[in-house]
C-alpha cells in the first residue's frame, strides 16, 4: 500500500508575545541550526530580530532600531505537514545605496533548511518564492519599486545546498566571480571569535533581467553597482558590520574592470551531484 504525503502548507511566523510562537520558533530554528554553528545566527540573535520586525518602528529601542533600519525587512516562513515543520525559509530586504539610481533594494535569502528526507526541489520552490513575493511587496511598499537584485548565499561543495543553488538559477541569481565573504558570525553572537568570516559563493542576478544561463554567461555588471549591492548586505545583514570581511570582498571586486558570472567547473562542478 502506497503512504500518502501530507500537502505542504505554508505560513509566515510573525511575533508574538506567547508560549505557541516561541514553541513553534524553537521547532523552525531546530532546522536552520543544522546549516552549522559557522553560518547560522545565535537563536537568541534571530528571536530578537523578530520581535523588532514586528515592534511599531517609532517604539523600538536603539537596539531594535539598530536590527532593523529603514526599509529593511526579514521574515521567516515555514512548511508545515499536519503540526510538524519540515522546512523553514529566512530571508530579507535590503537597502542600499545605488551610485547612479539613489535608494534601492535587494532580497538576500538567509536560509533554506528542511527536515532530514524532505529534499523535494519542488517543495523548496513553493517555500522560496513565497519568501520572494513576499519581499517583493515590502520594496514596493517602502520604494515604489521591486527590487534591483536577488542575492543568495551559497556554501559551495556542501550537498544541503545544492537545493538553494538550483532554486536561485532559476530566478536568474548566477555565481559572481568575486571572492566573497560571509563576516564572522560571532559578531552577532557576541561571544569571543571562533567563527570569523567565512568565504561562501554569492549567487546574485538583476531581477528586471531575468537571463538564463546562455544569455548569462555574456554578462557583465559595474564593478561600483555590484560593491554597494555587497555592503548594502554587509551593513544592513550583518549586527554590527564587520569592516574586516568587507574588505576581503571589496579588494576583490576592485581588482576586476568589470563583474561576470562565474561558470567555471570549480564553481558548478558541485552541482551535478
């Protein structure tokens, strides 16, 4: 006799103060907590994160203000079989200061964790672009304008990734060929470094271009367009900004006329697993 599997549904944890939202924000971090101590956010860090999204901006501390400046937002959205979360998407929008356009934004996607045996692309795809549209709606209501960029983290070479890479080519976000810097994750912890910066791969695309991999492959973006992009994350992302990591990825990218996507086999050869 075949199992059935229960639909995914999909819901946004928003804060609240009460035992429920802490029980189900403990299940959701039981989740991210599997990325790794080196790339996940203290619990503590993210709780409080969430409870300064949700906190009218005029009565937030400095601290709060600090987690959440203008015009940047972050959710966190789960999938649910029945009572049990099985997968968990975090991510935000980000500001940052456009050298030719002013003010614009980018959506960075934290986090895509799921439950050991869910590793359906499509049931990631539905989490993912949720989180999307979701954050699309923030940038319009806070600029008048989707965002400029699609940015995603990705460790390269670790197989709970390929996934999130997958998913991330799918809305025209490539590999940049810069060397790109995680800052350390204990800045936000504040505990004594053992984590420091960690070099990941940035998939990032313009989200009006929307290319495929062919039409990508010809691509190239300002080098000035693409720093501001990185530390509008850096700055916005990361509690408090770690300058260190910054620079790794600025003297990167300016030491290149011109940014293009990375397709080599060292950056794509992992996928084929």
């Amino acid at each position: 006799m075949t199992s059935q599997i229960s639909p995914l549904s999909i819901e946004e944890l928003r804060y609240i103060k009460s035992p429920k939202f802490r029980e189900l924000f403990r299940q959701a971090y039981d989740l991210i907590e599997h990325v790794g101590p080196a790339f996940s956010e203290d619990q503590q860090f993210l709780y409080d994160r969430m409870r300064a999204s949700a906190t009218e901006p005029t009565k937030r501390t400095a601290a709060q203000q600090e987690m959440m400046p203008p015009n940047y937002s972050c959710h966190l959205l789960v999938g649910r079989r029945g009572n049990e979360i099985t997968h968990v998407a975090y991510g935000s929008l980000v500001p940052y200061q456009d050298p030719n356009r002013g003010e614009r934004t980018a959506t960075f996607m934290g986090y895509l964790a799921r439950a050991e045996g869910e590793g359906s692309l499509d049931s990631g795809r539905i989490l993912v672009k949720a989180l999307m549209n979701t954050l699309d709606l923030d940038s319009i209501n806070s600029t008048g304008l989707l965002p400029r960029w699609r940015t995603f983290e990705i460790e390269r070479g670790n197989p709970d990734d390929i996934l999130l890479a997958r998913l991330a080519m799918e809305m025209g976000a490539f590999p940049l060929g810069i060397a790109y810097v995680q800052p350390g994750i204990d800045i936000e912890k504040g505990a004594q470094s053992q984590h420091g910066p960690a070099g990941l791969d940035l998939y990032a695309g313009r989200v009006q271009d929307m290319l495929t991999q062919a039409q990508t492959r010809r691509k190239t973006y300002d080098t000035r367009e693409v720093e501001v992009v990185v530390e509008g994350i850096h700055r916005k992302e990361y509690v408090p900004f770690d300058e260190a990591a910054f620079n790794m990825v600025q003297d990167s990218i300016r030491s290149k006329q011109a940014i293009r996507h990375n397709f080599s086999e060292t950056a794509m050869g992992w996928l084929k697993g």
